[in-house]
C-alpha cells in the first residue's frame, strides 16, 4: 500500500486532496462541530504522507521569512501570555494551540507548493465547500423545521446547539454560509473558480443558505447578506443592460420575477412550518436594527391573522393548545430534557423525560402571543399528569420572573395540589396572585429531576378575576410605547404607592417574602380571629438569630429619617413579648436589635406592637423585625408594616427596564458597553508600562466578573474587539504591529486581486464578523486563514520556481 502511495501520480493526487479536506474540516467545524472528528483523521493522515515523503526543499526558515508579520504578532501573544504568568490558563492554552494547526495547516500548503508539481486542484475545493456548506446547511434546516426531533442527548454529545442555529455561535455560522453564497455566485475573470452548476442547482443553492441565515437571527449575518444582495443586483442589471437588447433584458427581467417568486413560495411554506416562537424571536431581533423595540407591534403583525382570543371567558391557554397550537410550546436547550408529543385518553400530550444532572432551566414553556399578567389577579394553572417515573416532587411548577422581591423564588416553585383520578393519573392546580404586572414572562414546568419521566394534558392557564376590559395579550395592546407603564395606570398593582414600604405583611399571598433563620423553629399560617396570620413556635434552640426577617424588596432607609415598625401580636406561651424587635446594623453604637416597644391592648389578646428607630445613614438591606426568640415560646403575627414617619416614603413600582422589559439591545449597544470597560480598565488599573507593552490577560478575569457576576464557576469573557483585546494584553506596541499586519493584508490582497478577489471578500466578510467578537487577531481560526492567505499567494506568486495554483 505504502509503495502504491510513494508512486509520484499517486502522491501527488492524495496527498493534495487530504490537505484540502483537512484544512476545510478545520474551519468548519466551527459550523458543525462534529467535523471535529473528520479533521482529527485527516490531520494525522497529512503527517504520515508527509513523513512518507519528506523532502527538505521547503526549510522552516524561508517559511518563516514568508509570514514574517503574523509571526511576530504570535510572538506578541504569546509573550505576553509568558511573561505575565498565565501559561496555566486552559483558554489560553487553547488559542495557542489552534494558532499551532493554523501556522500548520499554511506550512503544508508552503510545503505541497514547493514538492508537488500540480498544486491545490482547484476544483476539488470549489465543490467540497459547496458541498459541505450545503450539508450543514440542510442539517441547520431540518432542525429547525422539525423543532429538534432528534434526542437531546445525541445533540449534547455531538455539541450541536438546539439554539438558533446548530452552531453555539450563530453569527460564525453564518459566515460560512455567505462564504458559500459567494463561492456559488462568484464569477472571476479567468473562470478559475468556475462550479459547473446548473442554474437551477444553483437557485435551490442560493436560497438554502439565504433562508437559514435568515433563520440564524443575526443581525450581522443580515446586513451582510443585504450589502452583497445589492452588490450582486447593482452588477446583475448593470451586466443585463450592457450586454443584451430589449428582448433579453425582458426575458431576464422575467426570469428574475419567477425566481424571486419562488424564494417567496418556499419561505412561505418553511414559515408555517417552523415555531412561532424562534419567528417571533427572529423578526424582534432584526426589527431592533432599525430601532423598532416595540413588541407588540411585531406581536400583532405576527399572530393577529390567526389567533383572535375570546373575551367572555377567564381562559387564557385553552385545554386543546397541545393539540391546536403545538407551535405554542417549547423547552430550553438547557434544561437536558427529551420533549415529545404522545396520544392520551384525554388528548394530545407531551411526554418530558429529564436525562441530564442539570436540575434548571423550563422544560415546558408556552411561547405563543405574550401574556399579560395582571397585578392583583389570581391564575390557575391546571393539567393532568402521569408519572412514569418520579412523582410530585419531582418537579416545579411556576413562572420566572421577580415578582415583589427578590429573585424568582416566589413564583418560581408553586405550591401543587395533585388529586389522583384513576389509571394513574392525576390533576395538578397551582394557584399564584401577582404583586405587580408582568409582561410576557416563561413558564410552566421546570426543575425537573434527573431520571424524571412523565405526560402532561390537558394544560389550561385561567384568570380568577378576569376582566373583559383589560387586555389579556401584548398583542390586543395598541398606542402605547411603555407597556408596562401604562399597565401600572389602568391596573395599578396594591402594594404601591402606599406608606407601608412592607408587601405581604398581612400573610395574604403566604409566606412570600418572609423567611427565618433560627433553629428549632416552625411557621404555619392560620386564621385566629378572623386574621390571616402567622403562628410561629420555637423550640429547645439557642436563643439566637431571626424568627421571621423580611426578603421582598430592598427597602431604602434614609439617613436622619426616623422609621416605625408596627404590627399585631398575639402571645399563646408566654402570655408576654418572647422576642426582640429591630434592625441587624451596628451604626457606631453597637447592634440596634432590640428597640424600645410600645404595646396598645386589642380585643381576644391582641396587642399592637409598635418600635422606632432614626436612622444617622443611608441603609438598604437590613434583616429586621423579629429576632432571638426565646425557648419553647408561641405567638400569632399579622400585619407587619413599616413607615417612614419623617417624610413621605412610598413603595414604588420598579423601572420596567428591572424587569419583564422587551427591550432589546441594538447592534452595537451590547458592544459599546464592553468597550466602555476596556477603556475603564485603561484608565483605572493600567500604568505607563502597562499602556506601552500591555498587562497580559488579567482582563479576561476582570470582564468575567463584570459580565457573568453570577457565575458559580471561574468566567472569563474579553472586550469582543480584537483591536482593544490587543491594546489590553499587548499595549500600543502590540496593537501597531496588528494594524502593520492589516495593513499588509489588505496590500496583498489588493495586489493580487484579480485572480484571488473571493479570497478579499473572504476576509472582508469575515473581518466584519470578527471585529464585534474576535479575542485576538487570529479569532476566529477563520479569520487567521484569510489573514494568512495573502501571505502565501504572495510567496507562491514571488518564487518563479515555484507552482502556481493550477487546477
């Protein structure tokens, strides 16, 4: 086999061709990671050829001197990876090593040059990146289409996103897929980057990778797509015009209408067939660009043709949505659940079943038109489940949002009241009143436990104090620019714009925003009296810590405002004050825990307990009232409430941008802010020596901890810039010798541009991409090769010895 191998004809053909499959599964495993394994195989099979046939006519050092400036800009990188003491940073290990295959995978092509009389067939690389873009793209299709009917499970093990695209990065993803609208379109002088497609292999071409960087939702991949849509228009009818009498440019008008109209056709048909919720998502996305943020809008233009809800009824999502509107629902790819639809004695279903250790994310969220959920109104979430595997408390019924506190644990995790009815089957109600109004937030089930596995129908989402004169959807809302805003005024939440700065102090919505930390201790809510209220019992503890401390939301105290805390009291044993009352602040004279009470008699034993306290600096966050409750002691509690009775204090509904809001950043807003901290980060922690030679990547761990604060695990993020990324790690010396190297690029380019002008609008259209996310100049691997390509069309082109590239 060997021998056959070293036989030249035979060589010279591989060995090419295994270079070019290499060097395309390479870059585009960053479209389908899979291919990973594809380039793996290849990769090794290049180095065993070239052990095979190893021939000393390419030394590293001419090598070297070809691609001078990107080596030095390497050097930059990893000097300042070195000398700053970062080597054992598992991200930096990484960019070294991709920019060893990259240097690689140009050193085989110097190497293949310089010993392979017949070069790179052109051909053979034209077609398999038609090919291979076609493939993933038909992939990306299908799975968008048919809504991820492949297991969760073999998408995670092959890193396949169930995002917007199959890539976790959409917008690289679509850079490869305009690479193949240009490949497939474009038309050299020479024709030596001619395909040989029919034109009709050509249209379906076009319009597969057109449809799924529209489905992408890049805004990016979208303004790309329209600058070399009107670049190829301007070029087609100028063309059209110089080359052809009137009845041509008809004929050609004609067929462009026919076409255009079929475009329209078949995206009408994968229209109605993809979710509603990624369409919905997509056309939010790209209506931002011009500045539209209005959902509702985009809501109405969506949904108003098919969806008319009925307004004499309290129902909101109807029993038959699994089956009428399957559309409606979805899951989050996180959540690592199997989602399918399955046939029940009581009607379409689905069947969820938890395969992964991640217990979050929603595994069953409703996506249809925006709910409006109102502020004092009761909602019933009502279905029939059955358990294949684990049972009530397997799982979480609720919404996520924050919801008159803090976090989403209020309305996160409902109470479940499940009822068997035979088979094993049960019904399951939760019941939830909102403190304020919220706009379009996600639920129902989520948290569900690992091994869980269950079927749910018959779902129905109610209003208990439906009101036919509000709207129930974002999208029956018109005229209005603040939603929510406006929401507060026809249905203004209670628990604002009152002087009591406490919610839920009468124990109304339960224990919602009230928790303790004491032990030994036990809260029920009953009625005594005639009074929603709270007995709380301790036991043998340590006399210590909060019986019952509030955690809605942040209460701002004032400095020099005096403060009543005032509530209703009701001793069982002993028949006096088992507790102290106060605040956990120590303001220069020790703990302020135990204020002085004054007691007002009721009638049954109630008593009004009343404690004041002035404040001599702004506070917010402080764990009050009732604290070291004593020993084997029980009392009832109820309204709970908490004035300012210095000035007037109101308790204000939050800015819609806290919460629920639909406001989505622009195509540069996301962008600037990082950018703002690069040049904080400048100004603040950088010295003179820091400006000229950098401070390595110490700022991948400042931006993690500025952009992904809640992160359990150790984060790291960058500037999204490779200008600034530059700046940071290498200084202004390092980002000269980067705009040296652009600058040469774009020099070569120019030089050889009409033989090689595709490979110029590669790296245009990749540079594009790269500068609003890349971490270094040769981020993504994608743009390193356009950045190396010029080099090494340079070198073959100066060498007159050496092959040029011929098919």
């Amino acid at each position: 086999m060997i021998n056959k191998i070293l036989q030249n004809n035979r060589f010279e053909y591989i060995f090419p061709r295994m270079l070019i499959l290499t060097i395309i599964f390479y870059f585009y495993k960053t479209a389908f990671w899979p291919l990973t394994y594809l380039f793996i195989v290849c990769y090794v099979i290049v180095l065993i050829l070239i052990l095979i046939r190893f021939s000393l006519k390419l030394m590293p050092s001419k090598f070297f001197n070809d691609f001078l400036l990107p080596f030095i800009l390497t050097a930059v990188l990893i000097i300042a990876i070195i000398f700053n003491g970062q080597i054992d940073n598992k991200v930096l290990q990484k960019d070294v090593l991709l920019l060893a295959v990259l240097f690689s995978l140009f050193y085989f092509l110097s190497w293949n040059n310089a010993n392979i009389n017949k070069g790179i067939p052109k051909a053979f690389v034209i077609n398999l990146l038609i090919i291979i873009t076609a493939s993933i793209s038909s992939l990306n299709l299908l799975l968008e289409i048919t809504n991820s009917i492949i297991p969760f499970s073999i998408l995670n093990k092959l890193n396949i996103s169930e995002g917007a695209t199959i890539a976790n990065d959409y917008n690289f993803f679509c850079v490869f897929l305009l690479f193949g609208l240009i490949i497939v379109n474009f038309k050299s002088r020479d024709n030596s980057f001619s395909h040989g497609y029919s034109k009709l292999t050509i249209f379906l071409l076009n319009f597969l990778f057109i449809i799924n960087i529209i489905l992408s939702g890049s805004r990016r991949g979208l303004l790309a797509l329209i600058i070399l849509g009107v670049i190829y228009l301007i070029f087609y009818f100028y063309e059209m015009i110089r080359n052809s009498d009137f009845k041509n440019i008809i004929k050609k008008t004609i067929i462009f209408i026919i076409v255009g109209s079929s475009f329209f056709l078949i995206s009408m048909v994968i229209y109605h067939k993809t979710s509603k919720y990624k369409i919905s998502a997509v056309a939010y996305k790209y209506a931002s660009i011009v500045g539209l943020k209005d959902y509702s809008i985009i809501e109405r233009f969506l949904w108003n043709d098919n969806f008319h809800p009925s307004k004499d009824n309290a129902k909101i999502i109807e029993r038959n949505s699994f089956s009428a509107n399957p559309e409606y629902w979805a899951k989050n790819p996180d959540s690592e659940t199997v989602f399918s639809k399955i046939e029940t004695p009581y009607g379409s279903g689905i069947k969820l079943t938890k395969i992964g250790a991640k217990n979050e994310g929603f595994s069953l969220y409703y996506t249809g038109p925006k709910i409006l959920y109102l502020a004092n109104h009761t909602y019933k979430i009502s279905f029939k489940i059955k358990f294949i595997s684990g049972n009530s408390d397997s799982f979480s019924v609720g919404w996520w949002t924050e919801d008159g506190g803090r976090g989403t644990a209020n309305t996160q995790s409902l109470d479940k009241k499940i009822v068997p009815i035979g088979d094993n089957w049960y019904n399951c109600t939760c019941n939830y009143t909102f403190f304020e109004n919220q706009i379009g937030i996600p639920g129902f089930i989520n948290s569900i436990k690992d091994g869980t596995e269950f079927i749910i129908t018959d779902f129905e989402l109610s209003d208990s104090n439906f009101d036919p004169n509000i709207p129930r959807f974002l999208l029956e809302v018109t005229g209005q620019n603040n939603i929510l805003e406006w929401l507060n005024k026809i249905n203004p939440p209670s628990i604002y714009n009152t002087t009591n700065l406490i919610i839920n102090g009468d124990f109304d919505r339960g224990l919602t925003n009230w928790k303790f930390s004491a032990d030994y201790l036990n809260i029920n809510l009953y009625i005594e009296d005639g009074k929603k209220c709270a007995l709380i019992e301790r036991g043998n503890g340590n006399g210590m810590d909060w019986s019952l401390y509030y955690t809605g939301r942040d209460i701002n105290f004032l400095s020099q405002n005096e403060y009543q805390i005032r509530f209703k009291f009701k001793p069982v044993i002993p028949d006096s004050i088992p507790f102290k009352v106060g605040f956990w602040l120590d303001e220069g004279e020790g703990f302020i825990n135990n204020l002085k009470l004054n007691i007002d008699t009721l009638n049954n034993g109630w008593r009004v307990v009343t404690a004041n306290y002035k404040f001599k600096n702004n506070q917010n966050n402080l764990l009050f009232p009732i604290n070291s409750q004593i020993d084997n002691s029980k009392f009832f509690i109820t309204d709970i409430e908490l004035f300012n009775i210095t000035t007037k204090q109101v308790n204000i509904a939050p800015a819609s941008s806290e919460r629920n809001s639909f406001t989505d950043e622009s195509l540069l807003e996301s962008r600037m802010v990082r950018w703002n901290y690069a040049f904080e980060i400048w100004k603040l922690k950088y010295t003179f020596r820091n400006k000229l030679f950098g401070n390595g990547f110490r700022f991948i761990e400042w931006y993690g901890k500025k952009f992904n604060p809640n992160s359990v695990a150790e984060s790291y993020d960058w500037p999204h810039n490779p200008f600034i990324s530059i700046l940071l790690y290498s200084g202004v010396l390092g980002l000269t010798a980067y705009i040296v190297l652009l600058i040469r690029t774009v020099q070569l380019y120019i030089k050889y541009m009409k033989k090689y002008g595709i490979f110029f609008i590669g790296f245009i259209l990749t540079f594009f991409f790269s500068f609003f996310s890349g971490s270094n100049p040769f981020d993504p691997p994608i743009m390193g090769f356009f950045i190396l390509m010029p080099f090494f069309i340079h070198s073959i082109n100066r060498n007159a010895n050496s092959s040029s590239i011929d098919n």
